[in-house]
C-alpha cells in the first residue's frame, strides 16, 4: 500500500492547487499523505497497546471531514522527499512488529475488537486517499 501511495504522490508535484472532489469530500496532496500517515499511526498506537496489555487511547482525528490550511500548500519535491521518508519509517516499524508476533498473537481478538492481522489487512485501504489524489500529469 505505501509503495502504491508513494508511487502516486511522485506525481504530485505537479498539483494546480485546486482540491479534487471525491465523494463527499474533497483531497489534496497534503491532505491525502495527512490522511494515510495518521491512519498508519492510529492503527500502530491500537496494535502496541493491545501488544503491551494497556487500554487504547481513542483517536480525535478530524480523518478527511476537514481540510486544513496546510492541506492546501503546494506539494514541493521536498514534501515528496518527507512523504518518503515518513511513510518509508512507518512501513519498517509495521514490519518490525508484525513479523515479531506469534499467529496467536496475530488472530487475537478483545471482544468485538479486529485482530491484529484485521487491522494489517485493514490498513491497505488508506490506498484510498491517494487515489483520490490520482496520478497526475
């Protein structure tokens, strides 16, 4: 998935600044890397908690209901440079961590809660954001 978004954000340098409507939302660059990036860290936050027996501490993301100042910002080859990076880091730890876990571990469910392996496979449709972006031109 992150291989799929950053191969679609290398295009978007070349965004016209105008916010692409999508369903009832609208995305930017910025907004649809935001968008991803905090999915990856809400779900990495659920998995080592579970992982270290402590309560999860629920998200107050505003997910892609609002589009803030920053999301409208050019998207430069430096905000590629730090997608890359970021994403690149977040993709390692996900790896670290899951290769770490048992099956048990994995297909372990609290409750009505996804297992760990859900929320891995859940976690690819982050892709949406990106592709609501699209590649451009």
């Amino acid at each position: 998935m992150i291989a799929q978004v950053l191969d679609l954000a290398a295009t978007w340098t070349a965004w016209a600044g105008e916010p692409i409507p999508i369903d009832d939302r609208v995305y930017t660059p910025h907004k649809a890397i935001r968008r991803v990036t905090d999915h990856l860290i809400d779900h990495l936050a659920e998995i080592e908690a579970r992982v270290a027996g402590v309560p999860t501490i629920p998200d107050h993301w505003h997910a892609s209901a609002s589009t803030t100042a920053a999301d409208l910002a050019p998207f430069t080859p430096e905000d590629l440079d730090e997608a890359r990076s970021r994403l690149a880091r977040l993709a390692q730890i996900f790896e670290l961590r899951l290769t770490k876990l048992t099956t048990a571990e994995l297909d372990h469910r609290d409750g009505e809660a996804w297992s760990v392996r859900q929320i891995a496979f859940h976690l690819e449709s982050s892709l949406y954001y990106a592709t609501a972006v699209g590649r451009l031109p």
